[in-house]
C-alpha cells in the first residue's frame, strides 16, 4: 500500500510502471493541478471581457442612434413650425459647400423617387436649414450626421372614399446618415396637410 495525494491506494503490480511511478511520485500532481486552475481563470477572465467589449458596443451604437433620431426630430421640428406652402427644398446653388450638393449617395436612396421637384429660392421667413436637402451637422455627441431630407405630394383619402374626398398632404422624410460611410442610421417620416 502505498499514499498518493493522501489517499491510501494499493498498486497491484499489473499496473503498468508509468502509473506506478506516478503514484509514487506525487511531486508533480500541485503544478498540473495549478496549470488547470489558471487555464479556468483565463476562460472566465477572457469571457468576461468579451461581455464588457459586447456592452460598450451596445451602447456607442444606441448612443449614435439617440443622437441620429434627436437630429432627426429636430429637422422635423422645423417643418411643423412652417406654413403648408412654406415647406419646400431650394436646389443647390454653385456657391454651397459640396457636402449640400445633390450627389449620387443623395439620388440613390429609395426616398428620392417621385420626389417634389425643388425651388431656386428659399421662401422668405424659413429658416435656411427647412430648405437644404443636405445638411452636415454636429451632434450632441460631438460626431457628424449628414441629414439629407426629401418631399413628396400625395393625397390622403378616408374611409369611406366616396364620402369624403382626398386632400393633397405632402410627406416630408429625413434620412440621418454616419457622414463618415453615409450608412443610414435612423429615417423619419412626417404628413403635413393644409
């Protein structure tokens, strides 16, 4: 009989004699064992980075989200403050930055179809902002948002039709866009009516 690990444990000699010097020698038994538990500790230490790496894209993401819709809203914000008749697009002139001009980002977006064509002049009392169909503007977290806007006329009947006729509403939509990739990040639609 011999002790092994302080478990007393026969050794028949019909072990074969690797299993019997192993036995014999338990000096090695404390640095496996040691190997083992910082491998465990790793694994959990490496997975619990992974969750905070996970959490703090989350959260940049939702946070470039709440500040894309607060952009957003607040484009809105100026129609709602304006006349039926106000709420027009200028065309870009020659003179605007480049980042105003009608490009192919701009052109390419579903929104774009039967678009209403734009006018050459702002209307006067508009803020110059309702006009721009492209804007570049800083949000609340320091980053650059590319709002491009677009109008469109349709008409918008009740129910039942034939009792009450449809009325020209025009559907104003601003898509938020990452300036740096032009990828759409939140797009807001609005009806207006006179």
């Amino acid at each position: 009989m011999s002790v092994a690990a302080g478990i007393f444990v026969d050794r028949p000699h019909s072990r074969p004699a690797v299993l019997r010097r192993l036995f014999a020698e338990t000096g090695g038994f404390g640095l496996v064992e040691l190997l083992i538990a910082l491998l465990i500790l790793n694994i959990g230490i490496f997975a619990t980075l992974a969750a905070f790496n996970s959490g703090i894209v989350t959260l940049r993401r939702a946070s470039r989200i709440s500040t894309a819709s607060s952009i957003a809203e607040r484009q809105m914000e100026l129609y709602r403050a304006l006349s039926y008749n106000a709420i027009v697009l200028r065309q870009p002139q020659a003179g605007d930055p480049a980042q105003e001009q009608l490009d192919a980002t701009y052109k390419s977006d579903t929104q774009w179809a039967g678009s209403m064509a734009m006018v050459s002049a702002c209307p006067t009392g508009n803020p110059p902002e309702a006009c721009k169909p492209v804007q570049v503007v800083s949000g609340a977290d320091g980053r650059q948002y590319r709002t491009d806007t677009y109008i469109h006329k349709g008409v918008q009947t009740s129910t039942p039709a034939s009792t009450y006729p449809g009325r020209e509403v025009k559907i104003v939509a601003v898509v938020v866009r990452d300036s740096g990739t032009n990828a759409v990040i939140v797009r807001n639609e609005s009806t207006f009516a006179q």
